[in-house]
C-alpha cells in the first residue's frame, strides 16, 4: 500500500507538472491536507465515545455475558475450539466489536485471537498432539480470517461518522444497504467456510 499511495502522489504530482497545472496540485494537497485534519479530529471524538462504551461494557460484565451466549456460534463456525479458552474470548469480544461496527476495538481483540490460536496450536505439537506444521495456518485462523475479511457488522460506524461530517441529511440511511450487504458476504463467508472444514475433515 505504501508503494500505491506513493506512486500514485508521484504520478500525479508529475502529471501536473507536464500539464502545467502544478499550482492546481500544490493547492489539492493544501486543501486535502486540511481536510484530513479536521476529519480525523472529528473522527476521533466518535472513536473516543464508542470505544469507552466499549470498555464501560467489558467492564460491566457486559461483554463476558455477550460472549457466553456466542457459545453456539463458536462452535459451528470453529469445532474443534473451545468457545470458553483465551482465544474463543477474544473471538466473541472481536466478533460483538465488528457488529457493532467499532472496527477499532475489533482489531486488538483480533490480535490477541489470533496469537492465542498460534500458542494453541504450539502446545499441541509440544505435546504430541496432531496440529498444523509450523508456520501454517490452521482451519480455526482460516476461518477467523475469512468471516472478518466478509465484513462483519450490522451498525457502519464509520460510514456513519463520515456522511455527518459531510453534511449528510440522513447520515443513518446507510444501515439498512449496511445490514443487507453484510448478511450476503457473510453469509458467504460462513457457507465457504463449513464447507471447506467438511472437507478438511473427511479428507
């Protein structure tokens, strides 16, 4: 992506100069630079809200009692998971955060779910259990991978946050479009999935 990013500044930044119009793009990047910085301020008050909702919950009880109901989600999307062990937590914790569209308080439970696996999965190599070799991915990260990758989320947050700081008239409009992409992808994804762990396990 930085590569992109890049070349795509200096692509334009030459074509500019070719065209004569490089005082156009000095004030596109003074404009946009400014632009930029008031979105992320704006954007930073409505991180700040949802993600103290999101601690006041964990801190509550909330998210522990949300988790122990996702139970049976684990356990279809991820069988051969314990839905109570470290990496089953932050699974469910990641999986609230996403539908909840708080992206950023989705991504360090993802982290840590994904590092668990990893030790997991070590320990049953150490122990002589069958597991994955070294460095591969097993069908629980897989999985995980996939179902985030599908979009995951019932409230755009973002999209959200965005249309208000553009002026939208109904900046809420976005959550029935929202709620219907998502179903599709990951309805998908969850379809993908079992059918490539039923296959995994017959082979």
């Amino acid at each position: 992506m930085t590569y992109l990013w890049s070349g795509m500044i200096l692509v334009g930044i030459i074509y500019g100069l070719l065209t004569g119009n490089l005082k156009a793009v000095t004030e596109a990047v003074v404009s946009s630079s400014r632009e930029s910085v008031n979105l992320c301020i704006s954007m930073a008050g409505i991180v700040g809200m949802w993600t103290g909702l999101m601690k006041i919950a964990e801190g509550s009880g909330l998210i522990e009692g949300l988790s122990g109901k996702m139970g049976p989600v684990l356990r279809f999307l991820f069988p051969g998971l314990d839905p109570d062990s470290r990496a089953g937590r932050y699974i469910s914790v990641n999986f609230l955060s996403n539908i909840l569209g708080l992206g950023w308080a989705a991504t360090p439970a993802g982290l840590k779910a994904m590092e668990n696996l990893a030790e997991a999965e070590e320990e049953k190599r150490i122990s002589g259990i069958q597991a994955a070799p070294a460095g591969t991915a097993t069908d629980e990260m897989c999985t995980f991978l996939i179902i985030n990758i599908s979009s995951l989320q019932l409230i755009p947050v973002n999209i959200i946050a965005y249309r208000v700081q553009y002026g939208s008239a109904n900046p809420t409009d976005v959550i029935g479009p929202a709620i219907a992409a998502t179903a599709v992808s990951t309805g998908a994804a969850v379809i993908f999935c079992w059918i490539m762990n039923r296959k995994g396990r017959a082979g």
